[in-house]
C-alpha cells in the first residue's frame, strides 16, 4: 500500500511562485508513473500535470503549460510541482496521484490512479 501526503500548499499574490511536494510512504513509487491534479469549488477534478515513471516524459495542460513544471526524485520517493506565474484561476485543492503498477508512458485520467494524497490547498489573490 502506498500513502501519498501533500506540502507546501499556501496564499500567494497573483504572479508569485509556489513548490508543491508529495512524498510516498509504505513502499516506492520509483518506478509508478505519477500525476498532479487540482479541483476547485464546483468543479471537475483535472490533471495538470502528469510524469512517466522515469521522469523523461511529461505533460502539461493547456492552462499551466509554459508556467508549471512536474519534477520527480525517486531517491526521495517525492514528486513535485514548481507553479510559477500563478493566476486566481489557479486557485483549488492540490492532489497527487501515483499508479500502482509499473507502466510506460502518461497518464492523465483520475480511472488511472490508484492512490491519492488528500490534498493542499492552493489560493492565489488578485
């Protein structure tokens, strides 16, 4: 079983910078791909960024392409996400995602997942 806990969640200005961090516990997720996804009120839970197993792939949604960028350490068993340029839009709950088995490519739908982190709360100001 796999525990996943999200950090790093917080108010920031319109334009400012946030790092989230979801560190694994129970076993490895080296070798799971893993994805980034975010719900805000009244809304469909959307992935935002997704990265394969080994880290050399990734993908971005339109709306944070060119703004976040997903990181992984699987020597930390921790997944990141660096949110530059962020807008009120951006506002919602943080969550992170891994598989439970290995497999290649990216994974951008919540059926794709298996484990879940509860989640970090994300609130930019205008």
């Amino acid at each position: 079983q796999v525990q996943l806990e999200e950090s790093g969640g917080g108010l920031v200005q319109a334009g400012g910078s946030l790092r989230v961090s979801c560190a694994a516990s129970g076993r490895t997720v080296s070798r799971y791909a893993m994805g980034w996804f975010r719900q805000a009120p009244g809304k469909e839970r959307e992935c935002v960024a997704a990265i394969s197993w080994g880290g050399a792939s990734t993908y971005y949604a339109d709306s944070v392409k060119g703004r976040f960028s997903i990181s992984r350490d699987n020597a930390k068993n921790t997944l990141y996400l660096q949110m530059n340029s962020l807008k009120p839009e951006d506002t919602a709950v943080y969550y992170c995602a891994a598989q439970g088995a290995t497999n290649w490519g990216l994974y951008v739908r919540k059926s794709d997942y298996d484990y879940w982190g509860q989640g970090t709360q994300v609130t930019v100001s205008s």
